[in-house]
C-alpha cells in the first residue's frame, strides 16, 4: 500500500521505482493537485456544515434571518480565490506539460508508430525494420482474444522519440504505466519522447475510441538491454522485415503470404 499511495494510486514500475524519466513529475503533479482539491474541499464543506449547524433555525425563532445579497467584499473574495487557484493550476500543469511534451533534445532512437484499426505498425527508423500487428478480424492464425499482440521494444536509459502517425482514423498512443498517451491523428504527425529507465513489459493500448474493435487494438511494450534491442533489430532484419512501411492513409494494407504487410516504401515517413 505505502507504494501504490505514493504513486497517487497511477500505475507505476515495481519497488516504487520510476518507470521512465518523467513518471515522477507526473505523478507529483497529480498528488499535488489532488492535496490542494483535498484541502479546498475540506474548506468548503467545513464552512457548508458549519452554517447549516450554527444558523439553522432554532425553536421559538421568528421568521427568517436578514438575508444577505450584494455584498461587495464576499462577491469579489469568491471570485479572486477561485481564479487564483485556477491560475496556480495551470502554472504547474503547463510547466509540466512543457517538460513532458518537449522534444527538442535528439533522441538515441526514432521508432515511428502507426495506428491502424485495430492495430499498430513499428518503423524502427534508425534499424530500417520493421514490425507489424495484424488485427484478429485480418487474422486467421487468431480468434478474438488469441490475435498476438505486436510488440515494441525499447532500449533502457535511451531516449526514444516516438513519430506517431495513423493510417485511418483518429487513434491515441497509451502506454499506462508510461503516465502519458498522445493522438494519432492522420494527415498530422505528432511526437513524443520517452525514456524508459526499468526493463519490463508494459501493455499499450489505443485510447481514442476509433471502431468496432477498439478494445482489441493492443500492444506490448518491451524495455530491454542495449544488446536484447540489438538483438531484437537483427532478428527482424533476419525474418526480412527491412525497410519502412508506408504511413500514409491506407485503408487497405496489402498483406504477404505471412501475413505481413508488404512494405510500399522505403526510408523516410
Ligand atoms: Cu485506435
């Protein structure tokens, strides 16, 4: 317990330990947020309870009490209170939000990602490999629940820029433990970048719900060694996933023999 309620209950890495580089702050932001909503609350329902104690009606009370209305001084305090407090909100969230979202350093790898309804395609960019998920509906090897999950890999301690593209419809990028998703928006790229900092498995998932099967658009996050993620490269470039697959809108993939999808084009997004 005393783990789970110093993550503020969030998803989190095991022994306490932070899952990647950012998960503190976010999860300090969000503890943060919910002590001082706490404490508001505790305030206003204070004050409400203490009212209705004190200046409730008592026996032998004539009619109402003076009632009171255009009171300057209580107008103005419960107006600037609110704002200041909105104001303190959105300084830390921003400021936050900044450090997360910012993408200016160069990153160690580039993986772009490609939803897809009801699943996701890996161009690991620096490899020229590739991975990709093929829904259950697409799937004769899966029935509903044994459609494999593609799997991405990460290596630890680098930074991973994440290219986020969609090849259909509007999808979002959540790894939950990760503490932070982004949309797949087509015709719009978008970037994040994460630095693991704990070998695991994590799941993904899509969370922008975009179809019949959205529930079933999932994925597995793999944070490995240098030389597992070396290793990994070099098994896709053996099974001959080389190349990069084509990340412009395409409703209809072509898929190989294997089940593979023939990639369209080769080197840049
Ligand atoms: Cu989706």
């Amino acid at each position: 317990m005393p783990s789970s309620a110093s993550s503020g209950w969030l998803p989190q890495g095991v022994n306490g330990q932070q899952v990647t580089t950012e998960t503190e702050r976010i999860t300090s932001l969000w503890v943060g947020i919910w002590i001082a909503a706490m404490a508001v609350g505790l305030l206003v329902w204070g004050l409400t309870f203490w009212c209705m104690a004190v200046y409730k009606r008592k026996k032998g009370d004539p009619e109402l009490p003076p009632q009171l209305r255009y009171n300057i001084p209580i107008e103005l305090l419960y107006t600037v209170v609110p704002v200041l407090m909105v104001a303190v909100i959105f300084f830390y969230t921003a400021r936050d939000e900044a450090a997360i979202m910012d993408t200016s350093a160069k990153p160690d790898v580039t993986i772009n990602v490609v939803g897809k309804q009801w699943s996701w395609d890996f161009n690991y960019v620096d490899s020229n490999v590739y991975e990709t998920g093929v829904h259950s509906e697409l799937n004769p090897k899966g029935g509903i629940d044994g459609t494999p999950q593609p799997v991405l890999y990460m290596p630890i301690n680098k930074r991973v820029e994440f290219v986020l593209n969609a090849r259909d419809v509007i999808h979002s990028f959540w790894v939950p433990a990760f503490l932070v998703k982004l949309d797949m928006i087509p015709g719009r790229t978008n970037k994040l970048q994460i630095t693991p900092t704990q070998l695991g498995e994590y799941q993904g998932k899509c969370a922008e719900l975009c179809g019949a099967y959205h529930s079933q658009m999932l994925f597995k996050v793999k944070v490995v060694t240098q030389a597992e993620y070396d290793a990994h490269m070099a098994e896709l470039k053996a099974m001959g996933q080389v190349g990069q697959l084509d990340n412009t809108l395409n409703r209809e993939p072509v898929y190989g023999p294997d089940l593979k999808m023939i990639p369209t084009s080769t080197g840049s997004n």
